[in-house]
C-alpha cells in the first residue's frame, strides 16, 4: 500500500511539471479583461478632470489680487 501510494505522489508530483512546461501559450486578453482594464482608464480619466479645474482655480486664486476690505454699516448693508 506505502509502495503504491508513494509511486501515484511521484507520478502527480511529475505531471505538474508536465502540465506546466507544456509551452502553451495564452492568444491575449479576452474581451473582458480588455473592457475592464478600459473601464478603470476611463474612471481615471473622468477623475482627473474635475482636479484639473480644481488645480486652475487653486493657481487663479494665488495670482489674483484680493477685493478691497468690505465694511457692514449700522444697518447690515454692505458699503464699500
């Protein structure tokens, strides 16, 4: 029984290797990996937008010279 059991292992153990080294090679993605992978490349993109405009107004911002000092009145209008 050790003996068969033994010779079946050794047999498994080998045709792993087999299995592994059989040179098959893969024909590319598929569909659905190319759907993903453009998927995230769009979420990416359509993220990177909305930065950039937040970017541009950051850099306005810096750049721009402040308003003049706005004083409230008695009243709670605004004069300037």
């Amino acid at each position: 029984m050790k003996t068969t059991a033994k010779a079946l292992m050794m047999t498994l153990a080998t045709a792993g290797t087999a299995w592994a080294a059989s040179g098959a090679e893969s024909e590319g993605n598929g569909l659905l990996v190319t759907s993903f992978l453009a998927f995230g490349a769009l979420i990416i993109v359509l993220q990177l937008l909305p930065g950039l405009m937040l970017f541009g107004a950051m850099i306005k911002g810096l750049f721009i010279r402040p308003a003049k000092d706005i004083t409230t009145g008695a009243s709670g209008n605004e004069t300037a």
